[in-house]
C-alpha cells in the first residue's frame, strides 16, 4: 500500500472510530435514545451497590449476583480514579478509555511483515454494532487486556501470560487463552502472576472467592443456545417460567436441570477436543496462538449456559486479533461473528421483549444469532485443526510378487 493511501486509510478508520464511539457514548448518557430497556442500570445500580461494598474493605459475600472473580473488583472501583464525575459517568468514560486501547493495540499489532490493520478494522466495526451495552459492562475492559495478551504472545510470552492471568482473575475467560501458548514461560509467569494477585485479594479483603459458590443453582439463560428448547416448548405446554435469576432472566422449571447439565457436558467436551488438539498440533505459525484462543472463546461462548450480549465483546477482540495476521484462515468465522454481531442487537435490547415472550420474533432472532455463532465455532475448529495438525497419508506399499512368480521354479 502506498503511504498515502495508508495514511487515508488509517484516517478513515480513527474518524469511524470517532463517530461510531461518540454516538455509543451520547447512548449511555442518554443524550440520545437507544430502543429497547435501559442497558445502563447495571452501571448506575448494580454496579454502584457494589463499588459502595467494595470500598469498605471487602467483597458482596452476600449478595448472589456478584458472579466475578476478585480482580474485577479493579473494574468495579476504577470510577475512583475520576472523582470529578459521578459514577456512572466516570464509568463510560473509562470503558471508551479501554475501546481507544484495544484499538491502539490493534493498529500496533498490524505493523510488520506479514501484518494486516484488518483487525482494526474488525474492531472499529463490530463494537458499534453491539450498541450501548458495550459501554454499559466491563467487559470491554477485560477485552482489553485479553487483546494484550494475544498480541504480546508472539514475542513476549512471559508478559502474555502475566496479562492471560490477570485477565481471567477479571472474568475467568481469559484464562482459555492460555490453551493457545506453546511456550512453557508463559505458563510460569501465569502461574505466578495468579497466585500473587489472588493471594492480595484473598488476604486484603475478606470474602475474594465467595463467587465461587453463587452459580450452582442458576438456570438456562433465555438467550442461551440451550434457551431455544424451552421456548419452543412454552408453546407446546411446557409449565416452566422464565424469572430474573441470578442476575439474568432464566427459565426455571422442569426438566431446565437437564438442559443446563447437557450444556456443561457440551463444554466439557469442547475443552476435551481442544486437550486433544493442544496434544496433537505440530504446525504453529505466529498467528496460531490467536487463532487456537479465538476458536477457544468460541466453543466455550456457544456452550455455555449463558450468552449475554457483552460476550459478543470478547468475540470481536480475539477475531479482530487474529485478523491482524494475514496468514490467519479465521476470515470466514471471525465475518458470521460479526454479522451476528446486530442480529445480538436486534435480540437484546431492542426486541428483548420479544425474546422473554418467546414469540415468533424472539424465537427467529434467537435462533439465527446462535446459529451464526455455532456456524463459526465449528468452522473455526475445523480451520484451527486443519491447519496445524499432520493428515496422516497412506504408505504406499510396494506389490509382492504374483502367484505365477512364486511358483516359478529358476533355472
């Protein structure tokens, strides 16, 4: 690319970015009105209840909705670092803060041979796509951290593995990204960095792991893969309910337990598979590692009892890394995330009513985001396969001797 054009196209970009990530901010400012129930609750009630908590030297141990790991009391109590804003407010400035990173770490990942600013480009599209929620959760801070992480794994692996580490005392996700490392140091530093920054939160607050405790009896999500089967069978006489459970609106009822065990066996199985791949994989190239997290993020996403919208988040980041590899095979699944990227939009918050009523619109908008997402879980796996481990060929065998020349007696 000529550097002029280069320069037009990275203009071009920031100034999406700019008036993609203005409009999102006007959103949860509500200076513009985004259709749908308001996503910034979880902010300004939610999440303030828990920063008042947190302040005081420990951790909600009595509060069920708290579901996080230690670390993401960081996330919560970050708005302290504006105290000239209220905090809700200090609370979206800070998540635009953490979307201006990740794509400042993109753009720095593109550089180089074999590089390509397609995975900023990725992320400059797909977030405003997801709508306002993005803002209005944390995750976008984990994303940043987690992007970190991947892109520091091809030259500094005990510095990725010390952000994979730290990531998943935020939100437990992370820690898939380790399966993709090869090196043993990133391991290490993991290890440590876990044990140490666990260690602090276990000794300085009481109550850093009563998380741990306040999932066993959630249930199937109503937006979750699993979720379709009720809410076909509410119209076939199903006598479930849909209630908000632990923090999210969930079916309760019959035969849920079944459903919600069959959907941990699917995650089981898919963290088998990718045991497996791990053990078996002997082609590595720079970009495996992102692509082996991405295809991770994927499988355990789908599976998972729960896909909230902001999960789309950490979808977007780990293809939009591996996209920032020319090499990378991971077009085709990164391009049905994104696609089911307004298709999540559509299903929550817009049409949310929709989804809990389990009419034909909710049903058909569930359906194709989860369909679009189990399309590119499988693509992936297969791409990710395909494409590092060994086909096994035939040995060509050489034919032994006809039954005439073995029963030819020589001269």
């Amino acid at each position: 690319m000529e550097p002029t054009a280069a320069r037009g196209s990275l203009a071009g970009l920031l100034g999406i970015w700019g008036v993609t990530r203005a409009a999102l901010l006007l959103c949860v400012l509500k200076v513009l009105v985004f259709p749908g129930p308001d996503v910034t609750s979880d902010v300004s009630v939610i999440y303030r209840g828990w920063y008042d908590v947190l302040v005081t030297g420990t951790f909600p141990q009595d509060d069920v909705t708290w579901q996080y790991p230690p670390a993401a009391a960081l996330a919560v109590l970050s708005p302290a670092v504006l105290p000239f804003l209220e905090y809700a407010t200090a609370f979206f400035v800070l998540a635009l803060a953490a979307d201006a990173v990740t794509l400042a770490l993109l753009l720095r990942g593109a550089r180089g041979a074999g590089r390509s600013r397609r995975g900023a480009w990725m992320w400059v599209a797909g977030v405003p796509l997801l709508g306002p929620t993005v803002y209005a959760r944390y995750d976008v801070m984990v994303t940043a951290v987690a992007v970190a992480g991947l892109l520091a794994a091809v030259r500094h692996p005990r510095a990725a593995g010390a952000l994979m580490a730290f990531g998943a005392l935020l939100k437990v996700w992370p820690a898939l990204l380790l399966l993709a490392v090869r090196r043993q140091s990133a391991w290490v530093s993991a290890a440590v960095t876990g044990v140490v920054v666990a260690g602090l939160f276990a000794v300085l607050m009481p109550g850093a792991f009563a998380f741990l405790g306040f999932q066993r009896d959630r249930g199937t999500e109503v937006e979750s893969l699993g979720s379709l089967v009720f809410h076909v069978a509410r119209h076939h006489g199903w006598e479930g309910k849909v209630l908000l459970n632990y923090g999210s609106v969930e079916f309760l009822g019959p035969y849920v337990s079944w459903v919600s065990t069959g959907a941990l066996f699917l995650t089981g199985a898919a963290l088998a598979w990718l045991v497996l791949w791990r053990l078996t994989a002997t082609r590595f190239a720079p970009h495996t590692a992102a692509d082996a997290a991405f295809t991770a993020v994927l499988l355990f996403t789908v599976t998972s009892r729960v896909i909230s919208p902001q999960y789309m988040v950490w979808l977007v980041g780990t293809a939009a890394v591996c996209l920032c590899f020319r090499e990378s095979r991971m077009g085709r699944p990164a391009a049905l995330v994104l696609v089911a990227c307004p298709v999540t939009t559509l299903e929550f918050p817009v049409w949310f009513g929709h989804v809990v009523a389990s009419d034909a619109l909710g049903v058909t908008l569930l359906a194709v985001r989860n369909g679009l997402l189990v399309t590119a879980s499988l693509l992936a796996a297969r791409t990710l396969w395909c494409t590092t481990v060994p086909t096994r060929r035939r040995i060509p065998t050489t034919p032994g001797p006809s039954w005439a020349e073995r029963t030819t007696v020589s001269p």
